[in-house]
C-alpha cells in the first residue's frame, strides 16, 4: 500500500458496496445482515430431475443444467432433455472436499458423448486452463474469479483486459502445442497421468 499512496486515497473515499440489487429488493431482505437466511432459503433441497423437467417445460427456452459431476446425472440431464450441461463443482464453495471438474469431465463425455454439448466451469484461470477442458473433450468452458478480479481492479475494462489475456494465452499455448484449430484439440495434446479420471485416485 505504501507504494500505491494514490490508489489507496481514492479507495478510502469509495463509497462502501452493498448487494443493492438484492437489499430492498428481495423479500424479507431489508439490509445485509438478512441476506444470509435469505440465501440459505433459496437452496431447495427437494429439488430433484421431475422438477427440472417441469422448470423446462414452463420456460420453454434453452436449458443448461450446472453443477454436474458425475455421469449418473449427465445422463439424467440428457433424459429431461437438457440442452447443454456444465461440469461444475461451483468452484469449491459447496463442498471444499469434491473432485475438480476437470477431472470428472472425462468420465462424464464418456457417458453422454454428443448427445448433449458439455461445458467445463471451476478452475479456469488461463488460456492453458481452456485449452485442457476443450482437448478432453469440453465444448467450451466459464470464467468466474477472472472476470470478477478484472472487474474490481478496472471495471467493464478490467474485464475486457482479462479476457484478451486469456485468449492470448491459448493462441500461444496452441501455438506451441503446434495447433491452429481449437477442433482439433484433443488428448493427444496433452500428458494426462494415470488415473487422472478415476475419483478414488489420489495424485
């Protein structure tokens, strides 16, 4: 901070954030010491693949289902008739000891193939990250803390930055991989160590 006299000036006169979009908004939450309980009121835990069907059948539109992890419930997404699926384990914050995405997408592509397009979110922090998911087999991957990192140190261009700096890294990363193409990405691309995909493997 002591190098950054300005930055930390201009910080301190920054008006402190809220979730102003919620506060005052949502039922029942009036400031941001009920948010909490009005989150943990939004996770409905009877939910199950009937409902999901009935939420597809009312919205009528596109369905992608998030949060899938294992091949038992990519097939129960195709079944419904989910139009695209993410492999996610919603970045660690649900359950601190669940296997990473990456490692459960090959399993899961195994199981639905191109019956649904699969996509990759949770641990994409750069272009090699991206160029990983799309080699095993992901159709395109998510961003969350890039995004969220550009925003807090500059903004829509802060955002604009991360992005580009990700899509340099896989232009190069293909670069060196010795690809043009990001369809012809595939495992041959990558050193993928045995028993990467099998959950009770510890590497």
């Amino acid at each position: 901070m002591a190098t950054k006299i300005p930055w930390g000036l201009e910080m301190l006169k920054t008006k402190r954030r809220s979730f102003g979009n919620i506060v005052g908004h949502a039922k029942g939450v009036t400031d941001p010491s009920s948010l909490l309980e009005w989150t943990a009121e939004a996770f409905d835990v009877s939910l199950d693949w009937k409902r999901i069907a009935q939420f597809k059948k009312w919205w009528g539109g596109k369905l992608i289902v998030k949060g899938i992890m294992t091949p038992e419930d990519a097939r129960c997404a195709v079944e419904i008739g989910a139009d695209a699926i993410i492999v996610s384990n919603h970045g660690g914050r649900q359950l601190d000891g669940a296997m990473s995405s990456i490692r459960m997408l090959t399993s899961i592509i195994d199981e639905v193939g191109d019956e649904i397009e699969v996509h990759l979110d949770s641990g994409i922090r750069s272009g090699q990250d991206v160029l990983k998911a799309l080699a095993l087999g992901a159709k395109g991957t998510y961003i969350g803390r890039a995004f969220t990192y550009g925003l807090g140190a500059a903004g829509e261009e802060g955002v604009t930055r991360a992005l580009q700096i990700i899509h340099k890294e896989l232009d190069t990363t293909m670069a060196l991989c010795g690809e043009t193409d990001v369809s012809r990405l595939g495992p041959h691309n990558l050193y993928v160590p045995n028993g990467f995909a099998d959950p009770t493997v510890k590497l």
